[in-house]
C-alpha cells in the first residue's frame, strides 16, 4: 500500500499540467490590479494635498503669517475702502511607484503639485 502511495504521489508531483496556464493568466492579471492600485493611490493623494493646501491657505489668510512660498495678490478695486488680497499657497509630494516604471510611461511627472486660494482677512 505504500509503495504504490509513494508512486502516486511521485507521479502526482511531476505533473506540471496547468502551471504555465495558471501563470499565463496570474501575471497580467497582477499587473492589472497594481496599475488600478496605483491610479487610486495617486488620486486619493492628489485629494489630501489638495484638501491641505487649502487648509493651509485659509490658516494663514486668517492668521496673516505667511511663507516665503506663498503669493500675494492685490486685487485693484474703484473703490479706495476696498483693498483685497488672496493668498495663493503650493503643496509638492512624490508619488509612491506599486508598478516600477509605470508612471514614466504613463506622463514622466512623478509629483503632485496642488495649489489652494483664500481671500486675506483684513486685521484692524
């Protein structure tokens, strides 16, 4: 009984029917699901950033403590009461790669880069 249990095994093990198929279909399959993987990444982070660098403008027009980075724009009014400023603040982050290369191929920029807008408040 063993002996011919120890053979069916053997000859069970050489087998390697279905291994290349398996992998003809898992390897694409894997690539795919990293590409989508990746392109949620990227838009989930390019949401955050954009989210924080409003936060950030809206802080610091409220606070009136700006950056180096930051840009002030003054909008001409008629008026000579009216005198308003919109700050313009800038975020950068590297996006992280799941799929080496893949973002090379796809546009070459690696970064996000977000902008937000508040308008400054006047302190008096």
């Amino acid at each position: 009984m063993t002996k011919k249990f120890n053979e069916l095994l053997r000859e069970f093990k050489s087998k390697e029917d279905g291994n290349v198929e398996s992998a003809l279909v898992l390897i694409p399959l894997l690539i795919l699901f990293l590409v989508g993987l990746e392109l949620i990444v990227a838009t989930n982070l390019r949401n955050a950033e954009v989210s924080m660098a409003q936060s950030d403008a809206s802080t610091r027009a409220i606070s009136g403590e700006f950056l180096t980075i930051d840009q002030i724009i003054e909008l001409d009014s008629l008026d000579p009461f009216l005198h308003m400023k919109v700050l313009i603040t800038s975020r950068s982050r590297t996006l992280p790669q799941l799929v080496p290369g893949l973002l090379d191929l796809l546009s070459g920029k690696t970064m996000i880069q977000v902008k937000g807008a508040a308008i400054v408040e006047e302190v008096n």
